[in-house]
C-alpha cells in the first residue's frame, strides 16, 4: 500500500468516517500488520474502552443428522450412519441440567437439518429447557435452521419465530452466513438458505425485538473482496434493523481426519489450507473498521487457541466466546490441541494477562458482573506470567 492510501485510511478512521467497499479491500491488501492492530484498536478503544465482555455458556447440538451436506462441514451425519445422534427431549434436558454449574446463563443450540423431526419437536424441547433452566437464556437456531422449520411445517418464519419465543427463545445464532457472496457459496454451501433468506430471517428477529449475532466463514475458498462483501450486507442491514449485537469471523477448519471413525467428510480439504493467525488478526482488524455501526466484535477461542485469542484483543475484538465445556462442530473437525474445557476463572485470567477489564454479560450484551481492572504491568512483573496453550 502506498504512503498516500495509508495517510488517507489512517485519517478516516481517525475522524470516525465511515469506510468504504474499496477501502475494505485496500485495508487487507496491506501486509503492516501492526498497522492494522493500531488503527482496529483505536476502533475499538472508542466504542468499548479497555473492556472484554465474555458470558459463561453452554453449547449443546440436538441432533447431527442433516439434509444437507454442505461442502466444508464435518459435523453432519446421515440417518443410520455410525455416530448420528437425536436426543429425545428428556435426554437434551438432562444433559443441559448437568452443565447447570459455575452459573451458567446461557445455553447456544444449533442443530443438524434433521429429515423426520417434526417442527413441534423444537418449540417443546426449549419449554422443557426453559422450566428445567429458568434463569439460562436459550440462544438457538440458524436462519437456516428456521428457513427449514418453515419447509417441514408449512408456516411462516414469523409465526415460527413467535412459537419459539413464547417456548422461551431469546435470540438466534449468527451461523448459516458463511460467505453469502454466490461465486463462493454456490461451492460450499447445500442447503436452502442464502442471502436472501438469511436476511429475512435475522430482519424479522430484529422487528421481534431479538438482538442477534451475526457470522462469517473465513479462510477456505473464498478472497478477500467476499469478505468485504459479507460485511459490507451486513453493515447495511445493520443500518435498517440495528439489531445486530456481535459480529464473530469463524476461521474455516481445516478437517484432516474425524478422529472418532477416520473419515473425511470435508469436501473442500484438498483445495484449502487454514487461515494462519496473522490472517485472522487480520480479518478482525477489518472487521471492527468496516462495522461502524455493531458494537462488538467476538472472537471464538476454540477455533483460533488462546494465544491468538489474547492478541485478537489488540485487533479490535472485545468479545470472548465462550466458556465451553464441550464443542462438538469444531472438535469434530479439528486436531489442534484447542482445550475443551475453559471455566470463568480461566477466561478471566486470560482477559487480566492480556491486560484488559473483564465484563461478564449475559446473551443481550447487557452487564452481569464488572470485574477489577487488570493488574498493572509493575505489579504483573513481580509475579511469574501464565503460559497459555
Ligand atoms: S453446516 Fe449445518 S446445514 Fe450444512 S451440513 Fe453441516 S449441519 Fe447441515
């Protein structure tokens, strides 16, 4: 990037003026990565301090049987295949009594697109969650997920989205994103639900009331400029609906082999590799400057490790996800050595030794617990420093 371009970039965001598709683009161009971190910081010091919000969920997935077989995804099986699983209700209650622990306040639930569950299976099961588990919220379900409900029961998204609202839903997930651009989609993607749909969904939610995340596949086929693109939707429907809360880039797994029966199931593995840290710092630093108008950027421990989660702090994220016990899309797919197991003692270690002040929120982005600010460095250097994996 030349001198000039870099001076003009700087002095927007500096003045707090909104960036442009071009810019996007011209901002990943740039290999001045610590750039990038100053700029993103600067972002992201403006709209949330010195602070980290994180909130301690729970991840549970119904049931991995799928209609679809989208290109990149290792966690799906089809009916009777060794492994595919559906939780009878009183099991999926059972199973979220146990991670009831260390107050939990959220539960996220994401499921495969099951062939012969019926639509009443769903509203039921979080009623049940909800009497079970009455102070965890219940974050669930993709567009895609509720695109689907709509086919197997005939209904409207709306009237499907009011259901699961009165059985106790407080807000979608963001995932079903994944890149919407069709050049790449139409190679990854195998189920119904796009750009369009996805939209319609999230826009409706938002009229509903809901605040909801929203996601983005990153690291396999797609370029930088489908990035842009993503972002560049997403900002404008922001400025209709400001519904959303969080945006999460999700970096695209690479899947060598499913540990649990030796197969790959990713289709696209022979033609990707996996975005390397300086890329995802990247993609956050582009991304909290891009989004002028959502107010948190997260970044999802499990699938960058805690090391590039500490960093990702200083490239504008201000966000961490999660304190999982068990995640099964991700670990399903990976062989990296991410911990399964992160409690809030540890996240907040985590946030204070990379020297920012936790915030603990619940699924609304709204304060549960401030805690102390970091130690100082004088005090920090007095003791010996924790090494993460
Ligand atoms: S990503 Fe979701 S919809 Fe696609 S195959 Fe996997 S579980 Fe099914």
């Amino acid at each position: 990037m030349d001198a000039g371009l870099k001076r003009e970039l700087e002095a927007k965001v500096y003045a707090g003026e909104r960036l442009t598709r071009e810019d996007g683009v011209a901002l990943y161009d740039s290999d001045d990565l610590a750039w990038l971190g100053k700029l993103a910081h600067h972002q992201r010091t403006e709209m949330n301090g010195d602070r980290v919000m994180f909130n301690v969920n729970r991840h549970l997935n119904l049931t991995n049987v799928c209609s679809a077989s989208c290109a990149y995804c290792s966690f799906q099986r089809k009916p009777g295949e060794k492994d595919a699983y559906t939780m009878r209700i009183d099991e999926a209650v059972r199973k979220a009594k146990e991670m009831e622990d260390e107050q939990l306040t959220e539960l996220h639930i994401v499921n495969g697109l099951h062939p012969t569950l019926p639509w009443r299976y769903y509203p039921k099961v979080l009623r049940e969650l909800k009497a079970a588990l009455p102070n965890v919220k219940l974050k669930c379900f993709t567009a895609t997920e509720v695109q689907w409900f709509e086919k197997i029961s005939g209904l409207p998204a709306s009237e499907i989205l009011d259901e699961l609202m009165d059985a106790g839903l407080e807000s979608l997930t963001g995932g079903g994103a994944e890149i919407f651009d069709w050049e790449v989609r139409q190679h990854i993607v195998d189920h119904a639900c796009h750009w369009e749909d996805w939209s319609r969904i999230h826009r409706l939610a938002h009229e509903k009331g809901m605040k909801t995340p929203a996601t983005m596949l990153y690291g396999h086929i797609e370029e930088r400029r489908h990035r842009v693109d993503h972002v560049m939707r997403l900002r404008e429907l922001q400025d209709e609906t400001g519904g959303f809360a969080v945006f999460i880039p999700l970096r695209y797994q690479h899947d060598f082999v499913d540990s649990k029966d030796g197969k790959v199931r990713n289709r696209i593995q022979e033609r990707t590799t996996m975005a390397a840290p300086a890329e995802s710092l990247k993609t956050f630093a582009v991304s909290r400057l891009m989004f002028d108008n959502v107010p948190h950027v997260k970044c999802f421990w499990v699938m960058h490790g805690l090391s590039v989660a500490q960093l990702s702090l200083n490239f504008g994220v201000d966000d961490l996800d999660g304190s999982v016990v068990e995640y099964k899309i991700t670990h399903d797919a990976d062989s990296y050595g991410t911990p399964t197991t992160m409690h809030r003692d540890d996240l907040l270690n985590l946030i204070w030794d990379a020297g920012f002040q936790p915030v603990e929120r619940n699924t609304r982005y709204e304060v549960v617990r401030e805690y102390d600010k970091a130690p100082s460095l004088a005090d920090r250097r007095s003791e010996p420093q924790q090494v993460w994996a």
